[in-house]
C-alpha cells in the first residue's frame, strides 16, 4: 500500500524549486543590506558633504527596511494581505506624523 502522506514527485520538485529561488532571493537582498550598511558607514567613515549624507543614508535606511519587510518577513507571500495592511498603514501614519510635526515646527 503506497503512503498516502506522500507528495506527487513533480509537486516536491516544484517546492524544491520554489525553496531554492526564495533562498537565492533572500541570500542577495542580504548581501545588498551588507552592502547598503558598509557604503553607509563608508560615507560616514570619510565625512561626506552633510547636505549629501542625510539623504542617502534615509534612502539607504527605507530600502533597507522594504528589503526586510518583502524579503525577510514574507510580505510578499500569499496570506500575508492583513499584516502588510497594518504595517504599511502603521508606517503611512508615522511618516504624516512627522510630516505634520515638522511642517507645525518650521512654519
């Protein structure tokens, strides 16, 4: 009697497949975050123009941040539509706050 549990071999080949691609992805939006960091902390290092640095390094921190939420908390994944709506809600929220906060300071 054949087990049951078991998946069809063109079905695990796919998953492995699958697997193997998420993985790869998840490898090269690490090292790019390494990268992002080391230029970060190189610009820092070499005490680049501030009118240039700021910037940059809020650019940096927000892919950053995309790149952990799509790559490494799987927001990118099915199943995942109520959590990303809260944590990009949260994050829309935050950046009006500031927005509001600083449009009230400097005016």
């Amino acid at each position: 009697m054949a087990n049951s549990n078991s998946k069809p071999a063109h079905q695990a080949q796919y998953e492995r497949k699958q697997h193997r691609e998420e993985m790869k992805q998840q490898v090269i939006s690490f090292v790019l975050m390494i990268l992002f960091t080391l230029v970060a902390f190189a610009m820092v290092i070499f005490e680049v123009n501030s009118y240039f640095i700021i910037p940059t390094l809020i650019i940096l921190a927000v892919v950053q941040v995309a790149f952990q939420l799509y790559y490494f908390m799987h927001m990118k994944n099915k199943g995942h539509d109520m959590p990303a709506l809260m944590l990009y809600g949260g994050a829309a929220v935050a950046f009006l706050t500031i927005v509001t906060f600083t449009s009230i300071i400097w005016w």
